[in-house]
C-alpha cells in the first residue's frame, strides 16, 4: 500500500468515528468520487464486506477506479458509495453498494442506485446488473432477477474462473435501460432460445 495513502485510511477511520451530531443535519449530496475518497471508500466496503457479501477492494484499485464511484456525502463524510463497471459495450454493473449504518432506511441507497441508472443510461449502457445475495432489494427498484448466464459478460470476465461458479450463492439481477429521454424501462424479455433448436 502507498505509504500515504495508508495513513490516509485509519485517520478516516477516525474521522468517521468522531462524526458529530451536526453532521446528521448536513444535506446528503450524491457526486462522483475522486482519488481523495479512496480511504472512505476502502472503509465503507471493508467494513460491510461479510454482511454485504462483498467482493474485498484494495486502496490502490479504489484509487484506480474512484471516478467509477458514485458516493453520498454528509458534510465532509462519505456515507455510501456504489460502482458503475463496464463489462462491455452494453452491459454496466453496480458493485461495492454501501450504505453506512446509520444511514439505512432512508432511501440513501435508492438514491445511489437510481444515479447509477442515470449514468449507466446516459453512457450508452443497454441494461446495468448486479450480482447479489440481496435480490429482493433491487427488485425493489425495478431490477429484475435472471440465470447467471443470461448476462454473459460478466460470467466470461469474472465468474468462469472462480470456483465458487454457479455455487456462490449469488443471484443475478438485471435492469434493461432505454435511451436517456425515453424514460420508461423497456419489460425484459427472455433470450431467443427456443428449445429443441440447433445452437
Ligand atoms: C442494502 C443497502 C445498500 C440498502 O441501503 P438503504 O439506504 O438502507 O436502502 P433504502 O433505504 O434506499 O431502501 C430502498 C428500498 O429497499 C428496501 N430495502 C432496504 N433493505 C432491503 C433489503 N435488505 N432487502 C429488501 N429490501 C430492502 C427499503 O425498504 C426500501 O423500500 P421502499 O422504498 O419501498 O420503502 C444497505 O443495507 C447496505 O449497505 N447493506 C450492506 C452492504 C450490502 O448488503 N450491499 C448490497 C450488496 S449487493
């Protein structure tokens, strides 16, 4: 780990503790991330990693992939954050979706989620996924539960080599996008595979 960027975590560690009761009242504002956020990111994700069933993240990555983080400040704190991935040309993914403790249950995640849609519509994306042990969740916001291999793109980057592959537990769900203007989310409609034909 780069040395300054190690100190950087445990101070927001501590930064994070000392949150004070003011902070509550700041506004929560939802922006991209920069580097600078790569401690609070690596906090928020590595403290919700068994309950979120998250895939760890290390500090160089974060600082490598901040500008594909959306997060949700109060004041100075970063409360929750969520990455929009490419997998390919059309299909994006949400990871690392967190929302600290004490922000839970007030639609803080909805808000990330829904500017995750906005993004992943307006780069083009024909449809955004998740990979999650919460599908009921993103069921909630309108996402859809598929077979893993319904999102192809993601079973050839990530899941193929892993060995927990079809017994992770994990449920894929999948939002289909419209062009941005086209406001309404198109139902999605099964794979042209017809049983019994030549493949
Ligand atoms: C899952 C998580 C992101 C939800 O964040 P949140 O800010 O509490 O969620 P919201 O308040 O925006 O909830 C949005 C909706 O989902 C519902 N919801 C919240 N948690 C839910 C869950 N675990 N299962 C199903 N629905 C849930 C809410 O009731 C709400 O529905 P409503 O708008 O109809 O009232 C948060 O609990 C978290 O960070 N958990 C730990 C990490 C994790 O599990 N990440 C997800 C990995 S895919």
């Amino acid at each position: 780990m780069n040395t300054s960027l190690a100190t950087q975590v445990p101070r927001a560690e501590e930064a994070q503790k000392g949150r004070c009761a003011e902070e509550k009242d700041e506004p929560l504002a939802i922006r991209s991330a920069g580097c600078d956020d790569a401690p609070a990111l690596y906090r928020l994700i590595t403290a919700n990693l068994q309950e979120g069933h998250l895939l760890p993240r290390t500090i160089e990555e974060l600082v490598a992939h901040a500008p594909r983080f959306v997060v949700a400040t109060r004041g100075p704190a970063v409360v929750a954050c969520g990455e929009l991935t490419p997998l390919g040309g059309t299909v994006a993914e949400i990871r690392s979706l967190v929302v600290d403790r004490r922000e839970r249950g007030s639609g803080v995640g909805r808000q990330l989620v829904e500017e995750l849609v906005r993004r992943a519509r307006a780069e083009g994306f024909a449809r955004l996924c998740a990979f999650t042990h919460r599908p009921a969740y993103f069921v909630r916001l309108g996402f859809s539960i598929v077979p893993q291999l319904w999102v192809p793109e993601k079973v050839c980057t990530d899941c193929w080599t892993c060995p927990l592959f079809r017994h992770c537990g994990q449920n894929a769900v999948v939002l289909r996008l419209e062009p941005a203007g086209r406001r309404r989310e198109a139902p999605l409609r099964r794979p042209a595979i017809r049983l019994g034909a030549a493949v």
